[in-house]
C-alpha cells in the first residue's frame, strides 16, 4: 500500500506544482490579451483606420464618391464576363471578398450594436464605411499593381507582397503573411464552424460531432480543388445567401414602408442627441458604430486586398472600384438591412432581447415559427462561403511564406481539422486570440498602405485620364508609376494575350 501513496502523493504534486499553475497561466494569459485587444482597437485601431481613411478620402479627391456609378458599371460588367482559363474574374474575387467580411456578424453582430449603441450607431456606421471606402480602393489598387504570376495560371497578391517586393521589408511581410493565415485560415474558420454547429442543434438536435464531420468533409471538397474552384463555388454561394437575406428584409421594409421615414429620422436624430429611452449617448452610439463598422467592412486591414490581387483586370484601378463598392455593399446594404429587420418591429427595445435572439423573435413575430428554420440557413450559409473566404486568403499567403507544393497540403489538412475541432470546442480565449492577430495584421497593412499610398493615386490619375480621352476599356502601363520596383505582372504576358485570343 505504501507504493500507492507514494503515488498519490506524487500525482499530487504535479497536478498542484503545474496543472494548477497552466491554468493560472492560461487565465492571466486571457485577462492580458482582451486587456490589450480593449487597447488596440478602441484607440490604436480606431485612430490609423479614420486618419489613413480621411486622408485617402482628400488625396483621391472623394473617390468612393465621384467614381460611384463606374463601381457598380464594374461590378456589373465583371458579373457577365467569363476569365480567361486558369483566371479569377473582378466579379468572382468581389464575390470572394464578400463571402469573407458579409457572416453571421452581419445579421447578430447589427442587432447587438443597435440594442447597446442605439438607433444612432447605424448611422455613424454609414459614414465608417464611406471613409473607410477609400482605404478599401487603396489597398486593393495597391494589391493589383504589385500581384504576382502564379504556377499554373492566375495571380496571387496582396500585403505580404507589396510589403515583401516594394518596401523591401522580408520580415513584416512573413510577420503579416503568417498572421492572416493563422487568424483566418484557422481560427476564423473554427469560430465560423462553432456558429453552424451551435445553429444546426438548436434548429435540429444535431449532434457537434455530426455536423463538425459534414462542415469538415464539405470544405475539404471545396479546397482541395484549390483557388480557382474556390472563386467559382463562392461566385454562387454569395449571390444566393445575400439575395435571399436582403429579400426578407425587403419584405419587411415593404410592410412597414410607412414607418420608413420615421426609421430614418430615428437614426439621424439619435446619432446626435441622448436616448433617453435606451440610455444611450451621443458617445456611445459613435464609438459602437465605428467599431461594429471596422469591424464588419475590414477596409484598411489587410485581407481583402488578397482577393482583389487575383483578379484578371487590364487596369489596376478597376479592381480598387469593385472593392470598395464591396465596403458600401457590406455596411450600407447588409448591416443597413439587419438594421430594419430591428428597428421597424415595434417593442424591440422593450423585448430584453440581444443578437440573433432579436432578429428572429423579431421575424417570428411577422411571419411566424418557419423563419427560425430560414435563419438557420442563412447563418449555414453565411457561416461556410465565410470558412470558403477565409481559406482562400490563407493560402494565397502560404503560397508567399512557403512555395513547396507539400505546404498547401499540410495547411489544408489543418484548416479542416480546425474546421471540425472548432465545431465541437468552446473558442472564447481563441477568439480573444484572433482579434489580438487581427489587430496587429492591420496595422502593418496600414504602415504599409500609408507609405505606398502615392502609387495608387497615380493609378488612379491615370484611369481616369484614359477614361477622359474617350478609352471604354483602360490598359495599365507601369511606367505611369515612376518606378518598376516590385512590379511582376504588368504589362500581361505576351501569351496571355494570345491565351484570350
């Protein structure tokens, strides 16, 4: 018997000299990360953002707002046209970048903030994105004019490029390279997972393991057939879930379109004025607009400009319009529609009700119990062209950080092991975790963007110039820039040229 408690006594000793201590750790740990990620993005974040935002805003002289009608005549033309083969179309990589930023935040995320900001944060949540517009055009201008031929066909790009190519910096570049494909080809993908799980059991008593198993099998289907699969299945996927949400809401704008006007009005005066019914002022509804608006558009931060590099345009600056149409599309259309799905049902602030709860006691209450089985798969939806989006910037960066084949295979074995652990886990310090990495990925986007942002303007100048001389379909030239430093996929490849022929 006395082995047996030397044993005990022994397993004691480690489980109190060092389990107890991990878990210690681990909590300190957690308190230090929300700690800085509280710093980060509600100073450091939120003052780069708006001043890098406001100062692209006056150096293109309001572009998110002059060329208007030449974004949507983009993303129109770019829906009809069919790429080049082994290509990625301006439409497909629009769809992309949607399918990345327009998730389950969108629907929970707007209902949380109108509930805690007011009425108002909506409103201060359309001007984010119009200033944050700009910043979108920047980064994925930038992006385009610095992508880099791909093996096998079609371009990648993006931060790591121009940060590795241009402003010759190896490390920051490999820093920002392995942060995106940490914090969205593996985390975000898990969170996104959680959500489908957390929905598929509440909707139908699925087991986590169940559904971990069929999200996981679905998305190695899809990336497995690597970028170009990618674009096409998300050119499909975002179209439908977004038509069939922005429906609904329409709908219900549509039955109560006589409380429009008083809606609106709502919005406006609450953004400037105390809620005395909410408790909510003028400061608070600001700061939860411009938050949720950042955090919802990602203009500035670095991953959709890796979407936009991939796209087959002949001038670098139409893929910047079709971007920054996509913040508008994400924060004005979608948000603006999660909004009006609240605020236009009557005893919404009365309900105590907060996020998804809202909407679909909302939705409930108009059409009845079948919408909850309709929000589910939206958010089924939302949730996987996410999981697809996300992968896709992940392994435009593995491709930057490790070119050997083998690599992609092993981060895609990963992506799907996160995508199945993440349906069966709790993510709380994970997800603390990912926004500290996003954080810090944006800010040297931003560096980044801020020290480049000449060149875009010049490509700017210059399409313009084209479009002013009677050009319908402007060619870039390189030499426009003044310097052919980093540049590595323009003017198109002879055989490129006879690829489309």
């Amino acid at each position: 018997m006395e082995w047996l408690y030397q044993l005990v006594g022994t397993v004691n000793d480690f489980l109190w000299s060092y389990v107890l201590i991990a878990v210690l750790l681990m909590k300190w740990l957690d308190q230090l990360v929300g700690t800085l990620n509280d710093y980060l993005w509600s100073y450091v974040l939120i003052a780069m953002l708006l001043g890098l935002g406001c100062w692209f805003t006056l150096k293109t002289r309001v572009v998110q707002i002059r060329l208007f009608p030449e974004m949507c005549r983009l993303v129109c033309e770019g829906a009809g046209a069919k790429p080049r083969k082994g290509h990625i179309s301006t439409f497909q990589a629009f769809c992309v970048s949607t399918a990345s930023r327009v998730g389950v935040g969108n629907i929970a995320g707007i209902a949380i903030a109108v509930v805690t900001g007011g009425p108002g944060a909506v409103f201060w949540m359309w001007i984010i994105a119009t200033i944050g517009a700009a910043s979108g055009f920047v980064e994925s201008t930038l992006a385009q004019i610095y992508k880099a031929p791909r093996k096998g066909g079609g371009f990648v790009g993006g931060p790591a490029y121009y940060i590795g190519n241009v402003l010759g910096s190896a490390f920051f570049a490999t820093v920002f390279a392995v942060l995106i494909s940490v914090t969205y080809g593996l985390i975000f993908n898990s969170v996104q997972a959680n959500t489908i799980s957390l929905s598929m059991r509440a909707t139908f008593g699925l087991d986590p393991y169940v559904t971990g198993t069929g999200v996981a099998f679905l998305t190695a289907l899809v990336i497995m057939g690597g970028l170009n699969r990618i674009a096409k299945i998300v050119g499909c996927l975002v179209p439908f879930m977004a038509g069939a949400y922005l429906l609904l809401a329409l709908v219900v704008t549509v039955m109560n379109i006589t409380a429009v006007p008083d809606v609106l009005m709502l919005i406006v005066k609450s953004a400037f004025d105390f809620d005395s019914v909410m408790g909510v002022g003028i400061g608070m509804a600001m700061m939860t607009g411009i938050k949720r608006g950042l955090f919802s558009n990602e203009a500035g931060m670095g991953a959709v400009a890796n979407a936009a590099a991939t796209a087959d345009a002949s001038h670098p600056v139409k893929q910047g319009l079709v971007q920054a149409l996509g913040v508008y599309f994400d924060t004005l259309v979608v948000c603006t529609a999660s909004a009006m799905l609240v605020l236009l049902t009557p005893g919404w602030a009365e309900s105590g009700l907060i996020g998804i709860e809202l909407v679909q006691h909302n939705l409930t209450g108009i059409f009845g119990t079948w919408v909850n089985l309709f929000i589910t798969v939206v958010i089924l939806f939302f949730a996987f062209s996410s999981i697809v989006g996300n992968y896709f910037y992940g392994e435009i960066n593995m491709d930057f950080i490790c070119r050997h084949p083998v690599s992609i295979w092993i981060f895609r074995v990963f992506v799907v092991m996160m995508v199945f652990l993440g349906s069966v886990a709790s993510l709380s310090f994970v997800w603390n975790l990912a926004d500290l990495f996003m954080a810090l990925m944006a800010m040297v986007n931003l560096v980044a963007i801020g020290l480049l942002g000449r060149f875009a303007f010049i490509a700017l100048n210059d399409y313009v110039d084209q479009k002013r001389r009677g050009i319908a379909n402007p060619e870039f030239d390189p030499k426009v820039l003044g310097s052919d430093k980093g540049i590595l996929s323009w003017p198109r490849h002879k055989e490129d040229e006879l690829d489309q022929d």
